[in-house]
C-alpha cells in the first residue's frame, strides 16, 4: 500500500456538515490527507470535492471503503465515485486522417507523462496505421458510409469491451458517434475541435476564420454527449493570430493548441482530477 492513495470525487446539493463529515469519516479511520480541494457552485447550490488520501495505515481494507462510506452519501444525497492511485485505466485512441493528435498523446505515453495502457488505434481509413504500429500497438480499420455506420459502430463496441477501455480518446476522428454508443461511455469520451464554434462550424473552419480576419483561435477538449460539440468542457486555450497569417498558419497554430489542449485533458482525466455536474466541469487542478 505504500505511496498508493484513494481519490474521493463527490457532488450534491449545497449543505451544512459536509467538509465536516467527510474528514470526520478519514480521521477516525487514520486516513492521512494529501490533497483536498473544494468548490461550491453558488448559483447552482453544489459543493464538489476532491479528496485523496494515502492508503497505508488506513484503518477500512481497500475493498470496503465504498461500503463504509455510502451511508455518508446517502445521507447528503451526493453522486460520487472512489479511485485508486494504483489503478492503470486502458485507453483507445480513434483517428481519422489527420495524424497530429494521435502521434503527439502517443509520444507523451511512451515518455511516461501518462499512467495508461494504450492497447488499441481505431480509424475509418488507413493513414494512421504506421503511427500506430511505430509505437507498437494494434490498429483497427472500419471504414465506414452511411449503409454501414451502424455496423461498424457496434464493431467499434465490441473492440472496446473486449479490450476492457475506460477512457476513448477521439483524437480528430471525424465520424459522429450514435447516441446510445456515447451514453454507454457517459463521462469517458474525450474529444478535441477547434474553438471557432458556432461562429464557424462545419467544414474548412479555418478557411472561414482566415475571410473574417479572426484575431485569436482556439482548441477546446471535452467530454462527448448526445449533442454534437456540446460536452462539458474539460480544457480550452487560445493564440493570437493576426492580418499577417495564412491560412496555413492559422491551420498550423490551430493543430499545435489542439495537441496540447487535448493531451491537457487527458492527463487530468487520468489524474482524477475532473468531477462532472450537469454540463459543466471542476477541474482541480
């Protein structure tokens, strides 16, 4: 148990007694506090926290920790989830064409920045196949037109079932995921677009930000729902552009925020770090 902590990720409606029970609940059972954070939505009444805690010397085995603390949140009604430091989740990468996001989170894990296994690409065509096997992992080609959508979705479902996936990372996949494959992963599909919407949606974005003479641009990542583009934001970041920039440029600049903005949002997920309430996030950083 040495250096392995346990992450405590609660939201419910504003009240009094909560700090208090939560850290009544860890002190009397020896639990050594190593980060706490808090945060209460004002206008919507939430409190959400954050609290992880080191396992050695705590007085409740690990496996009974969810059972001992549940008449604490049934009392304060909260919606909540327990993580472990020591846990690996499994990561799947879906790709279109474009190549940067995926080759930029695959460096990053092979470096070490993330604490993940990465088992499996998934892609509707074949140019991201020597990315994926550069870095050695398996690549899975489901092309995909409107008389097998359908199809290759549950295809799509079966890979990552089998491949036991807690985290789908679309890293510029451009095909749009049915309702009920995305509500099966509520909270655990991170996707990346650039920040021009609604200004600019669809096709050739920048194009059209190059013709109104944009100053800034952006990347936002979030988790997917139902609503296309509509996630609770996860991470955004902008960089200023000017008369004096191309279109290419803009494309150039748009793709390093898209990297760096998605791989941002990767590791606060893998990092327990993001608690979702309605559409919005905390992210404690």
């Amino acid at each position: 148990m040495a250096n392995v902590t346990a992450v405590l990720l609660l939201s419910c409606r504003d009240q009094k007694g909560l700090v208090a029970q939560v850290s009544d609940f860890l002190y009397r059972n020896n639990g050594n506090i190593v980060h706490a954070d808090q945060h209460t939505d004002r206008e919507e009444g939430v409190f959400l926290q954050r609290v992880e805690w080191e396992l050695d010397g705590f007085a409740i085995e690990r496996g009974r920790i969810a059972a001992e603390f549940q008449p604490i949140a049934e009392r304060f009604g909260m919606e909540w989830t327990l993580r472990f430091s020591d846990y690996v989740p499994r990561v799947a990468i879906m790709v279109s064409r474009l190549q940067h996001c995926l080759y930029d989170l695959l460096a990053r894990w092979r470096l070490g920045e993330y604490r993940a296994d990465i088992p499996l690409v998934i892609s509707n065509h074949e140019d991201a196949r020597g990315v994926a096997e550069e870095f050695g992992i398996a690549y899975a080609h489901l092309p995909v037109d409107a008389a097998t959508k359908m199809q290759q979705e549950a295809r799509i479902d079966e890979l990552l079932q089998r491949e036991r996936i807690d985290l789908v990372v679309l890293a510029r996949y451009m095909q749009i995921l049915s309702d009920s494959f995305v509500a099966k992963r509520r909270n655990r599909i991170i996707n990346i677009h650039h920040s021009f919407l609604p200004a600019f949606a669809g096709a050739r974005p920048y194009h059209k930000a190059y013709e109104r003479g944009v100053k800034i641009i952006g990347a936002t990542a979030h988790y997917a729902t139902a609503e296309l583009d509509q996630g609770p934001i996860i991470e955004q970041d902008v960089a200023r552009v000017s008369h004096r920039d191309s279109v290419d440029d803009l494309i150039r600049k748009g793709r390093d925020l898209e990297k760096v903005v998605l791989a941002r949002a990767v590791e606060l997920h893998l990092r327990n770090r993001v608690l979702v309430y309605g559409n919005k996030t905390v992210v404690f950083d």
